[in-house]
C-alpha cells in the first residue's frame, strides 16, 4: 500500500471518556454549562449553498429537563432552499470530489481534534439540548471523535487500493470513487455522534452533502457545522438544512440530483424514505443509494445458568441509560423459569436505586425523555403496558417540570403482546419467562426487528448456540448489549433495523464510494 498522507496516522484507539466522580472533572463540566448558558436562546442561521440564511420562520429548540428554556433558536428551510441546497452540492460535487484524498483525511481528523479540545462544551450542550447525563454526554462526545479518526484511517485504505491480479500485457487496478451529492437524515438519540458519523463518513470519501439535522437537537447539528467549517471542509461541501422532516425530508429525498441518502432513525420514517428514493424521477440517471439504519426492539437472554446479579446490573444498564433511548436499549428481558422470580426480585432491588432528575445533577442516573410528544407516548404505552402484564417497578411520570418518566418495568408479559413487539423508546422493560434457552431464543427472534441482543449464560454450548441462532446484527455474551465502541463493534441490525451498514467498521465507507476498474494496454 502507498502511503496517502505525507505524516502517517497513529493507529486507532478509541477516545477515553472522563470521570465525572472525580472532582476535578465534575467542577470543569460544571463550569463548561455555565459558559454555554451564556449562548442559550442565540439564533442559528442555515448554511446553505456556501451562505448563510435566514427565512424568519424560527424553531425553539429547548431543554428537556425544563422545557421554559430555549437552548438554540433556528431559521427553518423553506422547501425552495432544500431545493437550492442539493443542487448547489450537486454543482459543487466534481471540484470537491478532486480534493486530494489526503486533505480530506486531515480534515476528518481535524474535526476530531477540535471537537476534543471543546469536549466539555459539547458535552454540556448534550447535556442542555438531549437531557444526557455528563457519562452519556461524554460517551457520545468521544464517539463523534472516534468516528472521525477511524473513517480517516479507513479512507487512506481505499485511497491506496490493494492490487487486483494483473493480465499479461496491462496495467489493471481498481480505485474507488465517491458518489455525489448526498442526504445526512440523523436522530436526536445521539446527536453528535451519529450525525458526525455519517457526515464525516460521507465528506471523507469525497462527497457533497445536505445535513437535515433532527428538530429536536438542532443547536448541537449547528454547532457541529461550525466545526466542519473550522476544520477546513469548502463553504460549499456541505449544507445544514435545518427543517422538519414532514416538510423539506421529501424534497431533499425526491430530488434527481440527489444521489445518495444516509438515514438513521424509526423504522416508519426509514422506510418511507426507501420508497421515495426507489422512484426514479424525470431526468434521474442513477438508482439513489439508501443507507437506513433503524429501530430495533433488543432482548437480553438470562439463562438459568447465568451469573444472575451481573444479569440484572447488564439488563438496567442496558434498559435505563439515558432514558432507554438508544436503538440498542434493552426493551425485552427474556428469563428461564428456573430463574425467573429471583431474577425479579433481584432486578427490582436493582431498579430501586435508579435516580430519575436533572442531567447536569451528577445524582440523576436518568434524565429526561427528549420531548412532551415521547413522554405521552411512553406514557400511553405503560398504559398498555398495565393491561399486557405486571408493573413490578415505575409505571408513572416522575416529577419535575421536565420530561420525566420512572424506570418501569413490567413483568410476566406474553411474547405477542405490543409491548414486547414494538420499540417504545423511552425507559419500559418488558420481562418475560421462558420454559428453557430453546423457548427463549425462539421469543427473542419473534421480531420484526434485529438490531442487538445479549445472552447471559456460563454454558458454552449455549453461548455457541446464541452465535448461530440469535439473529441481530450486534450480539453480546455476558455483557449489555448497548455501549457499540467504534472499531471493536461495528454497528447495525438486521430485517427492519435497517440496511447493516456497520457504521465504525471497515466496510462503512463502501457505502459512499463506488468502485471503478481500470485495464490499460502497455504500449
Ligand atoms: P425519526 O423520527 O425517524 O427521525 C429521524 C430523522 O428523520 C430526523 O432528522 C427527522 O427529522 C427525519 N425525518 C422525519 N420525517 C422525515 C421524512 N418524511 N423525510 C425525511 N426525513 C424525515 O427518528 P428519531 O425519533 O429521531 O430517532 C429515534 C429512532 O431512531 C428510533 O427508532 C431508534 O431506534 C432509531 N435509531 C437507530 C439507530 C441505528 O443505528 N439503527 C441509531 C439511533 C437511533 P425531524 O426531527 O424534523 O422530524
């Protein structure tokens, strides 16, 4: 392999996450959310074209944890500058494309070094704008970071091909070449991280792209635009089109100069997107590539032969960290009979100590849930939830002005029931018993979901059977099944998770690049 950079990268290590027991560090994030407050309540314009613009028609973005409070307001995009943004990243694709590979890889790194040396300001603008605590702000923080240096050591992989088999009498290789103007469609579950991920992804590998960035965390989208800018990435390499799905989604999807989408998201919103991108329009002269990484309803196995208080503390982990609200969350805890009441009566023990308030309070484990509109919904589904099983913990909202839900838990729920099929997405465990591994790994493949799963069990011949046969894209054996590390745990699922696209593993970049095969004559 030629080397792509004139100073080569140190090898990939994943980006340590601070402590915030130590005082030290508690007292540094404390102070960076008292910076930050200082901007609550600016206005963001959109980036659009290589400008900024203001349309007058603003979004309050606000605070979770006390919905008074404005953290950002933002220009929406009007249908007509969705319109302008993709066709100006389309005008402006082949003068960035021929960015030399190497410069792209400096910037991709030097987003991560700037985003490291502001890490407790974003950590506390997750922390205002996503109801994270400091640990989960920090997490997601350090994976924005990961996801940079390891895309920019994946691209000097396909920038330096590894040689094809060479015919008698030519010179034969195959490079890769990015695709076009491109969609970044991200969630608010990770705000940074995710929507750095396949920005980054998209930007090293030679693209344009349009940010749609979630209503619900648009601050932090526009604070990452800062970023990009700072890094270098051209004025015109990117758009932030903030802007409600429903309105400018479409007209960034639909359009023919549009050449790829890259979605991550619900299930419902995932697959619309599919339809509208399968349709080729008047003039279109490629079929659009969709990447659609999407919901998932993820079950823990406890076999009667597990290590039952590492279960319990892998399952509340798992079903609690922030809120619940993470694709990977544990939403279904799949029990043995022989096992099942003092796994309960263990969990409920466990469950009792989660603390629900405010994100910047050190002392809140959880937060709250990201909107009025999630905590109706949560709500209605514990609701269901009543009637579908046993409430052995929660059940309620919790107090405070903000979004607050108590951890719940419902035990004794059949596999078929609407709370053990459909992701809620906010803190609701399902507990179910099973008659054996055999029963149990038949409900937890009962989905139409396949994104992470966990078995706890000591018996190898189990463990071996749950690599086989428990269908979910990221599977782990005595341990959670949330906290994917870029690199170690390539991420996606299967059936309506979404595409497998493996974001943080060596194959992501595929999905924005196309590969070209050249042969030459010697003369
Ligand atoms: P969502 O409601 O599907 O929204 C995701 C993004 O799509 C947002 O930016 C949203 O914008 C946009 N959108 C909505 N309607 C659209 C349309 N018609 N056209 C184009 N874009 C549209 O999901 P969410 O509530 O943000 O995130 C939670 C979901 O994401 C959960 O289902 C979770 O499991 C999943 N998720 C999956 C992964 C994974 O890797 N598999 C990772 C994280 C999250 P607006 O905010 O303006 O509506």
């Amino acid at each position: 392999m030629t080397p792509v950079l004139s100073r080569p990268l140190a090898a990939f290590q994943n980006e340590p996450v601070l402590d915030f027991t130590k005082p030290e560090n508690a007292k540094a994030a404390a102070q960076a959310l008292d910076r930050i407050r200082a901007g609550f309540g600016r206005e963001y314009e959109l980036w659009i074209a290589g400008a900024r613009h203001k349309t007058g028609d603003l979004l309050d973005s606000t605070n979770p944890s006390k919905p008074s409070q404005v953290v950002g307001r933002h220009h929406r995009a009007t249908r007509e500058f969705a319109h302008r943004a993709i066709e100006d990243a389309h005008a402006y694709f082949p003068e960035y494309s021929r960015t030399p590979a190497a410069r792209r890889i400096e910037m991709a790194v030097r987003v991560a070094e700037i985003i490291r040396s502001r890490k407790l300001e974003f950590d506390a603008w997750l922390v205002s704008e996503a109801g994270k605590t400091w640990p989960e702000a920090d997490a997601d923080v350090s994976e924005a970071n990961d996801f940079c240096e390891y895309y920019a050591r994946q691209m000097q992989k396909f920038a330096s091909p590894d040689p094809v088999v060479q015919m008698p009498g030519e010179r034969d290789e195959m490079i890769y070449l990015p695709l076009g103007a491109g969609v970044i469609i991200p969630p608010w579950n990770f705000p940074l991280a995710i929507m750095t991920g396949m920005s980054v992804a998209a930007l090293v590998a030679g693209n344009t792209i349009v940010i749609k960035p979630s209503s619900e965390t648009p601050t932090i989208a526009a604070k990452f635009a800062e970023v990009l800018h700072e890094a270098g990435f051209p004025p015109r390499a990117f758009s932030l089109c903030t802007g409600s799905g429903s309105s400018v989604g479409d007209v960034l999807v639909e359009h023919v100069k549009t050449r790829f989408v890259s979605f991550t998201g619900s299930r419902d919103v995932g697959l619309r997107i599919n339809e509208l991108a399968a349709k080729p329009r008047k003039g279109q002269i490629w079929i659009k590539r969709v990447v659609a990484e999407m919901g998932g309803k993820d079950a823990i196995i406890v076999d009667r032969e597990a290590d039952l208080d590492s279960a319990v503390t892998g399952v509340v982990q798992s079903a609690f960290g922030y809120q619940g609200q993470k694709c990977s969350a544990c939403s279904r805890a799949i029990v043995d009979e022989a096992v099942y009441d003092q796994f309960l009566d263990k969990l409920k023990a466990k469950v009792a100590t989660v603390t629900v308030g405010a994100p910047q309070d050190p002392a809140s484990y959880m937060g709250p849930v990201i909107s009025a509109s999630a905590k109706k919904s949560i709500l209605e589904y514990i609701e269901i939830g009543k009637q579908e099983g046993r409430v052995i913990a929660g059940g309620e909202a919790a107090p405070g002005e903000g979004h607050f839900i108590q951890p719940t838990v419902i035990a004794d729920v059949d596999s078929k029931a609407r709370i053990f099929q459909e992701e809620i997405f906010g803190p609701v465990l399902a507990v179910a018993k099973a008659r054996n591994f055999e029963h149990a790994m038949a409900m937890a493949n009962d989905s139409e979901y396949g994104l992470t799963g966990a078995l706890y069990s000591k018996n190898p011949e189990k463990i071996r059977r749950a690599r086989e046969e428990f269908f979910v894209g990221n599977l782990y054996i005595n341990r959670k099944c949330t906290g994917a590390m870029v690199g170690a745990h390539p991420f996606g699922g299967f059936n309506m998770s979404g595409t497998d696209s493996k974001a943080g593993g060596p194959d992501y970049l595929l999905q924005f690049l196309q590969p070209k095969s050249i042969a030459e004559k010697m003369q």
